[in-house]
C-alpha cells in the first residue's frame, strides 16, 4: 500500500531485510576472527572475533527495533516510529563500549605472540573487505529509506572496520618487534569511534526529545507553500522527527472566508506536501482568514 508517496511496506520490508542481513554479516565475521586468532595465535584477532559477538547482539536489537516500530497500536496513535531511535541510542553507547574495549585490549592487555602470520593477515584482509564494503552500502542504504537505526548499525560495522585496521597495524609492529606502533594507531582509531558514536547519539537524543526537522526540510515545505495562490500569509512552520518519518505543523493565513473552502484546501495541500516530500507521515494545519 502506497501512502505518503512511499510505499511503505516495502520501505519497511527493506529495512527488515538490510538489518537481517546484518546479523549474518556480524556472525560471519566473528567466525573469520576467533578461527583465524585461534589459528595464528594472535590475541587481539581472537578478542576481536568476541567483539563482534557484541555486535551481532547490536544487529539483533536493531532488527527487533525495525519490527517493534512497524506495529500499530491504539495507545500510541502517532505511531512506534521512535523506537528506531530508540535503537540507535543503543547502538551509540555500543559503539562507545567498542571502542573502550579496543583501548583497553591494546593498552591493558597481554602482547600477541604471532605463530602464524599469514593466517592473521588472512583473516584481517577480509574483515577490512567486508566491514568497508558493507558499510558503506548500508549506509547508503539507511540515508534512501530515512533509517536512523540502520544508520547507527551502519556506522557500528563501520567501528569494526577501523578496528580490523588497528589489528592489523598491531599485527604487524608485534611481528617486527614495534609494538608501540599499535598503541599509537589505536589512539587515532578510538578518537574516530568516539566521534561517530557521539554523532549517531546525538541525533537520537534530538529526535527523541522533538528536535525541530532540519533546516532544509523546513526550507523544501516552504517553497512548496510559497507556491500556492490561495495561502496569503505563511505564519509558522514546524516539524519533528520520528523514525524515518516527519510529523509537520503549518499555520497559515489562507485567501478564503469559506471554512468548508478552506477546510478542503488543507486537505489537498497535505495530500500534495506528502507527495512531494515521500517520508513525510503526517501535516497538522492551523488556517485562518
């Protein structure tokens, strides 16, 4: 069923099927890692395998949060939509536990005896492919279907990415007799997971606490109304978030003394503003002579 000029369903169908495809992405990658750690005696790459155990508990959640926020209920009539930030706020603070757990290892933790090499760098080759690859297509990805919490989970796999390079980098200084190589390679690494935490965080604590929308939805709704004979006056605009979809507010002074006119106009105005503006869920509009 198509509504707001999205079909919705299949938007959500994607998303169900994106963060299922993480779990089997994060389970993939702690098999490489605790076998490839396991057989090249490298410590890090085995504690990195049971990180990413962490992480397929992170991809589940989201799944569970894409599913919750589809559901329909009577006590909540604007919807579940928020429950995908709700996730995303999750995966912040995992992603924050990532990257505390990778200092803690390298800083804190027994040197790596490497047995064998290419084994390690086996393994690490294709953690990098995957966690770069996926990354960046479900990143791309969670910004078409407007998804924070595929966003976040994105950005999670993302971590992982850094943190197979920062392995390797440890890999290789312990190797060659440089092991501070890695601790400084970590710093710069944890720096970097710290930030896209703190990003993902941030825009769901604003979503959750209904931050207005971004500049330029409000801008995109104006040119929209500024292109309508019968509104005389654009009072007030206003929207929030709320998953992947927007919840808009209009005040606006209309050229009619009709209420049935006007009360029709609306209708239509918000009809075309969904139509024009896909994740747009639902416009409230005030109107006045």
């Amino acid at each position: 069923m198509h509504e707001n000029g999205v079909d919705k369903s299949l938007n959500f169908e994607t998303k169900k099927k994106i963060s299922l495809f993480s779990v089997g992405i994060n389970l993939l990658l702690s098999l490489i890692k605790i076998v490839g750690g396991k057989i090249s005696g490298s410590a890090a790459l085995t504690a990195d395998g049971v990180h990413s155990l962490s992480d397929l508990a992170a991809s589940l959640s989201v799944y569970a949060g894409i599913v919750i926020s589809n559901k329909k209920s009577d006590a909540f009539p604007l919807g579940l939509y928020k429950v995908e930030n709700l996730v995303a706020l999750v995966s912040a603070f995992a992603i924050f536990f990532a990257g505390y757990e990778i200092a803690k290892d390298v800083f804190f933790g027994e040197a790596m005896v490497i047995k064998n090499l290419p084994i390690a760098l086996a393994a690490i080759a294709l953690t990098v492919l995957i966690t770069y690859l996926y990354s960046r297509w479900e990143k791309g990805m969670a910004e078409e279907l407007n998804s924070p919490s595929l966003m976040a989970d994105a950005e999670h796999i993302k971590a992982d990415f850094y943190t197979a390079l920062v392995v390797l980098v440890g890999v290789l200084g312990q190797y060659f007799g440089y092991p501070i190589v890695e601790k400084l390679a970590v710093a710069v690494v944890v720096y970097f997971i710290f930030h896209s935490g703190f990003e993902i965080l941030k825009d769901a604590i604003k979503v959750l606490l209904d931050a207005s929308v971004d500049a330029e939805t409000l801008n995109e709704v104006r040119k929209i109304l500024e292109e309508e004979e019968m509104i005389k006056k654009i009072n007030h605009i206003h929207g929030r978030n709320a998953g992947s979809f927007q919840f808009l507010q209009l005040d606006l002074a209309l050229n009619t003394d009709s209420l049935k006119e006007a009360h029709d106009y609306a209708h239509a105005l918000e009809e075309k503003i969904k139509k024009e503006m896909p994740f747009v869920e639902k416009v409230i509009i005030h109107y006045s002579a």
